[in-house]
C-alpha cells in the first residue's frame, strides 16, 4: 500500500495548492466584474499579495511540486499588470487617450 500512501499524500498536497488557487480565481473574478469607476487598485495589490503569501507558506513538500510553480507564476503575473491597469486607471486619461489606445 505504499503508493497508494505515496499517491494519497500527493492529492492532499494539490489540494492544498488548488484550494489558494481556487480562492484567488474567485477573487480575480469578482474584480472583473467590477465597474472601472469603482475599481479600488489597493484592494487588488493587497489581495494578489496575500494569495501569494498564502501559497508561499505551504509546506515545502508542496512548493516542490511542479504545479505549485505554474500557479505562483500566473499569480505574480497578474502582480506584474497592476501598474499598468493603475496607470490605465489615472484620471489623467481622457477619451481622446482612450481612443489612440484602442487604434
């Protein structure tokens, strides 16, 4: 019965990652759905900080597995966006910017 110990350990290892990563989906979800106007850009650095800590403190077996590193990197790339949806965000922006943007 030792791989099924060995295989039973690895599920409980992903699901330990899935759960950070389910959770953060949501949350980008929710975000989505919010109105440009009331996009609050703190809101969104703080929340993809602490699914990144929350993923950064699992246990190290689990940070060892391959998929752990997939779903760290597209969390730090979404990271890697909000300044430019805070610039996109700036009030500066008028609809003439808008515009060239979109040509």
């Amino acid at each position: 019965y030792a791989e099924l110990q060995a295989t039973s350990e690895e599920l409980e290892n992903m699901q330990q990652i899935y759960t950070v990563y389910e959770a953060q989906k949501r949350a980008r979800a929710d975000w989505a759905d919010t109105l440009w106007v009331n996009l609050n850009m703190e809101q969104l650095t703080d929340g993809i900080e602490d699914y990144l800590r929350r993923l950064k403190r699992l246990d190290k077996r689990v940070r060892k597995m391959p998929i752990y590193g997939v779903v760290d990197q597209g969390m730090k790339s979404f990271k890697e966006s909000l300044p430019l949806i805070q610039d996109l965000k700036n009030d500066a922006l008028r609809d003439r910017h808008w515009k060239r943007l979109m040509e």
